[in-house]
C-alpha cells in the first residue's frame, strides 16, 4: 500500500511527498505503540490465550522471545521489513519491559527507513509509469516465452531424474 502512495506522490499526482511521508509515518509509529502498549499491559496470558487464533503457538511464542531476547531492540528495527513479525516485535518490546524511549528510538528510526523506502519505491514507479507499461508490453510476449521455456525444461529435466531413481 504504501507504494501506491509514493507513486501518488509523483509529479501530477494528488499528495507531495512530504506530506505523504509525515502521514504514513504518523500512521505507523501509532500501530506500533499501540502494539507495544498492548505488550506491557496484557503481555504473554493474552497470547498464550489468543494466539492460536493467528497460528502463534507457546512452542512458536517461545521461540520468537529467544530470538528477540537474543537480537534485542534490531529486531523491532529491521522487523518492519518482515511483514507480520512488525507488529509481534512491538508487542514482545512491551511484554519484554524494554524502556519506552529506547523502543520509540530503534522503532521510530525503523519505521522511517520502512515508509521512505516504500514511498521511494513509489514515487519512483509513479513517475516512470508510462515507460515502465511500455517496456512490459513490449517484452510480455518474449518474457512469457522465456518463462514457458524454462518451466518446461525443469519439467523435464525433473520427469527424466525421476524414471532414472525409480
């Protein structure tokens, strides 16, 4: 989603980047203090209670802490690039008792390198959208031709391994 906001970012397009980055940004740090807030107050009962409903067994839980005990606050900073594991290192933040301060440092410079990274991508593809549609079109039919080409030769080549190991 946020590409799609960077490219609305373009020249023509209806936000400045700026304001776009401010916006996402606000958006972002909101969900994650919300989420470490949620962290702090209700911590490991509500998973252990709740998390089965999003796949989050003890034995998963568990492991998620030994690895955020292990790799500490760069876990929330680079989490943002995992999607899904953002918001359960916000939480394992809160539960863990980590300083507020320290997390809103590592979380606000993570999530600023995420949404301006995302909004670049964006803006980018906003501005060269044209010539971007024009170059695919102009080489859909070789490219599927290409793709068509080397899933049959893996098809093949893993039909003939296959009548040699049987």
């Amino acid at each position: 989603m946020l590409t799609v906001v960077g490219s609305w970012t373009a020249p023509g397009g209806p936000f400045t980047f700026t304001k776009a980055l401010m916006c996402v940004y606000a958006g972002t740090m909101t969900g994650m203090v919300v989420s470490y807030a949620l962290g702090h107050r209700v911590g490991k009962p509500f998973l252990y209670r709740f998390g089965k409903w999003v796949k989050l067994t003890p034995s998963r839980l568990e492991r998620a802490e030994r690895w955020f005990h292990k790799y500490g606050l760069w876990t929330v900073f680079f989490g943002y690039f995992v999607p899904g594991l953002r918001h359960l290192t916000c939480y394992l933040s809160g539960m863990s008792g980590v300083k507020f301060y320290k997390y809103v440092l590592y979380a606000g410079t993570g999530a600023l390198l995420w949404c301006t990274s995302f909004l670049v991508l964006g803006h980018f593809i906003g501005r060269n959208l044209e010539s971007m549609l024009h170059m695919l079109h102009g080489y859909i039919g070789m490219s599927v031709a290409a793709v068509a080409v080397l899933a049959g030769l893996v098809l093949w080549l893993l039909l003939r391994f296959r009548k040699r190991t049987i």
